[in-house]
C-alpha cells in the first residue's frame, strides 16, 4: 500500500500468489506490472510463464512471450546473424536443445526421453548445458547424446554460448 506500482514489490507479490496456486490472481498482478514497466525483463518473463498456466486464449500467451523475447533483445547488443547452412534432402538437420534443467528436474526428465528417441538418421543433436550441478540424470543423457555432442557451459555466460552455438552451425535451437 505504501509503495503502488513498485517493481520489484510486484514481482515479489506475483511469486508468492503462483507459489500459493492462485495464477489468476498472480497473471492479474503481472499483466499490471508490465503495463507499468514494460522494460522489466523479470515481469516479462514473469507474465509469459504465467500464461502458461491458464487455460485463456493461445493468442494472449503467444504475445507475452513474444513481448519477453523483445524487451530481452532490447536490452542485448545487436549480434551478426549466424550464417545459414545450405541443406538439401539428404542432409540430416543439426539440432540444439539448451537448458539449465538437464539434471534430476521435470524439463530433464522430458529431455531425455526426447534425446532418446529422436531419429539419428534424419537429425544431429547437439546439447547445450548450463547449470553447475550433474547428477546421475546428466550422465546419462550424455551417454545418449555422447560426449562430443555435449557442452557443458558454466557459468552460462552469453558470449561463450553463442560461439559454441555457432561452432555447431546448427539448423535449430530449442
């Protein structure tokens, strides 16, 4: 009440309404919050997970992500675009997949059932992690992924992100 529309008291209070299970409430406060601060990269970002936890039009969700992947490029520095590969039918696509949760972690476990069964005739992939701790989970998604196709970045710093992305000159990054 002292403080309305303070940032940081927004985001804090959004947190704890989606820790209590009330995303209603929490996608109201956050949808408040980025209307008053639509630089805020942390509200952004917030906003965009919110709306994945409501069942509301795909439209209204796919704008707040696409309004986080802006105020996240405004605040980077302008990057040459990767040189794109020539591919023809017969080239297997060089796919990436990044994430800080390729351990013992819900995206980890999704994870390695996709690694495990992706069709290694039509797709290279390449795995991008960026978190300190490997537990028995990352071990065997290396094993699978094998290690020359593994990075293990950390600390996640952008720039050597990006030129081990472009090293791998790949086709997608998920």
């Amino acid at each position: 009440a002292l403080l309305p529309g303070d940032a940081d008291l927004m985001q804090k209070k959004a947190v704890a309404l989606l820790s209590l299970g009330r995303v209603e409430e929490a996608h109201r406060v956050y949808f408040a919050a980025v209307e008053l601060h639509p630089a805020s990269p942390e509200l952004a970002e917030g906003l965009a997970m919110c709306t994945n936890y409501l069942r509301i039009d795909p439209m209204e969700s796919k704008a707040a992500h696409e309004r986080f992947g802006r105020v996240i490029a405004a605040r980077q520095p302008a990057r040459e675009p990767a040189p794109r590969r020539s591919i023809t039918a017969s080239d297997r696509l060089r796919v990436g997949l990044i994430s800080p949760d390729l351990r013992e972690h819900s995206v980890g476990f999704y994870a390695e059932s996709v690694m495990r069964h992706l069709d290694r005739s039509s797709a290279e992939l390449f795995v991008y992690h960026t978190h300190p701790k490997v537990d028995q989970a990352t071990k065997r998604m290396q094993e699978v992924v094998g290690l020359d196709r593994w990075r293990h970045i950390e600390p996640p710093l952008p720039d050597d992100v990006e030129k081990a992305i472009r090293a791998d000159k790949l086709d997608v990054l998920l």
